[in-house]
C-alpha cells in the first residue's frame, strides 16, 4: 500500500531528492566513494555547496548584500546565534508558538526582551494583529509557521524595525521579499533536506554592531567568509537540500509551489468545514497554514477520534496524529506532498462521515 505521509518533521521529501541521495550515498559524482566519506574540500563536494548556495539565491531572488550559509545544529542553534549577532541592547518578540517562545527565551540571556504580542492566551490559535512595536529595538523575531498550532504568516511585515524569520516550515513555500529582513533561518528537515543542517539567509550590513564577543563558531562572519566551510559542514543534508532545491527550480519554482500548496490546502480545509465531524483549530482564514492543518473532532463527536485515526491509517495516511498541545490530527502538506495524498485523506473523511 501507497504511504502519505503528513508527518511534521522530519517529514516528506521529493522522490527525486531520495534517490538521487541514495545513489549519491553509493556512488558520488562518479567517484566510487560515498558523499558520506569523501573530504568536503574535494572539488566534488565544493561544487555540491556552491551550487545550493546559488540555488538558494536564485530561487529566493536574494538581493546584493546578502549571502546564504548552512550551518549545523539546526534552528534551536539559531535562537543564540540570532541575538549574539544583532542585539545591542533590545529585541521584540512575536510569541506565536512553543518554537517562538523557546528563541524569545533564549534571547533573554543577551539583553532586553520585549514581548510585543502573544496569542499564548488562546493556546496559539491565532496570529496577534495591530500590536505596537517599540522604534528602538535591535529586531523584531517573527516565527512564520506555526507546526504545532496551524497558524501562520504569511505576508512580509513591515514594521518600521529590522526583522528576524524563522522560516523552518514555510520556506521555499512562497515567494518572499527578502529585503524585508535582516535574517532568515530555519532548520532543513520540513522543506528543504533531512535533518543536520540549518540555512540562514543573512544581511552582511546588519553584522559587526555588537560590542560583545562571539564565538567563532556562532559568528555568522565565519559561515559567510567561509562559504560555510569553516569546519566540515554536514554533508549528507547539505547534498540532499541540493536535490531539492534543483527539483524546486525543475517544477516551476515558487510560485509554482505557492499555486499547488494554495490548492493542496484548499481542498482539505473546505473538506473540514463542510463535514459536520471535525473543525479546524485555527478560526481566521487569514491565519491558517498552508503547511501545517490543524483540526479536532467537533465536541459530541469526540469519542470517535481513535475510529477515524484507525480508518486514516488503513488508506496509508501515515502522521497525521495531531500534537499532544493540540490533540486531534494535523496533516503537514509540504511542498513535496502530492496532491494525490490530500485527496486519499479528504476521501477517508468524507467515508468516514458515512458511515457514522
């Protein structure tokens, strides 16, 4: 039986990007070595970085004066790295999600931290909207999606201060103007490569205005001067990230992507709302994932929770248990889910509500 897989992460990939890994794995480049076990200095592997560097950039349309590096240790990595770099003396926070809440916690160990707006009050099942935000801050750090809760923005914000995006669920999802922000980071394992490697899409004019010491390792100068290769980069995500991001460019780029995830979503979204035995967990149109699509049992329906699961399940609708913060299901659609998948579990819905 087929799987549709609507894990969170790390979640679906590509075909293309799977087995062109798994050969690569054999086999690198012709070389009769595995790209596990070749030096990353090789002209081979040089090659691999630069061309996902570059993919990054043109798919993105990333302006002069910015450049793109990968670094390991994933995006909780990057919730240090982030005010070690930019913050002088005060940062704004959007607090939107557990992930949100884990870098505005990690930035208090820097400086000031100002908390400009929290929908924590309504278990994160909307975006804050009209919030004030103070003109002196260093940044303001924005988490885009929200995996756990299914909400997300999906506008560039402007603010009138520098901005700060983790994008690790929504990025190559929509086209973005990356003028708006000073950084953009995220971790590989929603849309881009299995987990081991975090990007980070960095303003070079934002840099060097701290007077602290940074470690050389969480210095995004190192990562840039490098070409992020200052120490042996992981090389397996960074080589699987460039699969995607060639079958990315193959399939029309992103606003290709946009069009089919607008699509994906739109199908199981009016399937929520027209079958009377669930509802979405996010109410606002404008502040549901296109990612991540959170819903729950209507309230009498409840004790049937573990009867659609199993149902779900028996189609090979694989991950679509919702988070224990949540409950219900989530079905992540990620760009490299096929619409087919959405349709095999809108289908199981529609069984499932006649037969009860």
């Amino acid at each position: 039986m087929k799987k549709h897989n609507f894990y969170a992460g790390p979640s679906i990939l590509p075909e293309f990007t799977i087995k062109n890994t798994a050969e690569a794995v054999l086999n690198f480049a012709g070389t009769g070595l595995s790209v596990m076990e070749v030096s990353h200095r090789s002209k081979e592997f040089v090659a691999v970085m630069d061309q996902a560097i570059a993919l990054v950039k043109e798919l993105l349309n990333v302006p002069a004066g910015y450049q793109v590096v990968f670094i390991g240790g994933g995006a909780s990595t990057q919730f240090c790295m982030v005010p070690f770099n930019l913050m002088k003396s005060k940062a704004g926070y959007l607090n939107t999600g557990a992930w949100a809440a884990k870098a505005q916690k990690e930035a208090k160990l820097f400086g000031d931290v100002i908390e400009v707006a929290s929908s924590k009050d309504a278990n994160y099942n909307y975006i804050p909207k009209g919030f004030d935000v103070p003109s002196d801050l260093d940044y303001l750090h924005i988490t885009t999606n929200n995996t756990i809760y299914g909400t997300e923005i999906k506008t560039d914000l402007d603010l009138g201060v520098p901005i700060v995006a983790d994008m690790s669920s929504d990025i190559f999802s929509r086209p973005i103007d990356v003028s708006k922000y000073d950084i953009i980071y995220g971790g590989a394992q929603k849309n881009l490569a299995p987990s081991g490697v975090a990007f980070a899409i960095v303003k070079e004019g934002a840099l060097g205005k701290v007077d602290r010491q940074i470690p050389t390792m969480l210095d995004y100068r190192t990562h840039i001067d490098k070409e992020s290769m200052f120490n042996t980069p992981p090389v397996l995500p960074v080589y699987a990230a460039l699969q995607t991001l060639t079958w990315l460019k193959d399939n029309g780029g992103i606003a290709s992507m946009e069009k089919r995830n607008i699509e994906k979503a739109g199908l199981l979204y009016d399937e929520i709302e027209s079958n009377k035995f669930f509802k979405a967990t996010v109410e606002a149109d404008e502040d549901k994932s296109l990612m991540n699509i959170c819903f729950v049992m209507n309230d009498e329906y409840t004790e049937l929770e573990k009867d659609f699961m199993e149902l779900a399940t028996s189609k090979g609708c694989v991950g679509i248990k919702g988070h224990r913060s949540v409950g219900g299901f989530r079905a992540s659609t990620y760009n490299a889910l096929p619409k087919e998948s959405v349709e095999v579990l809108v289908a199981a819905m529609k069984e499932f509500a006649s037969k009860h």
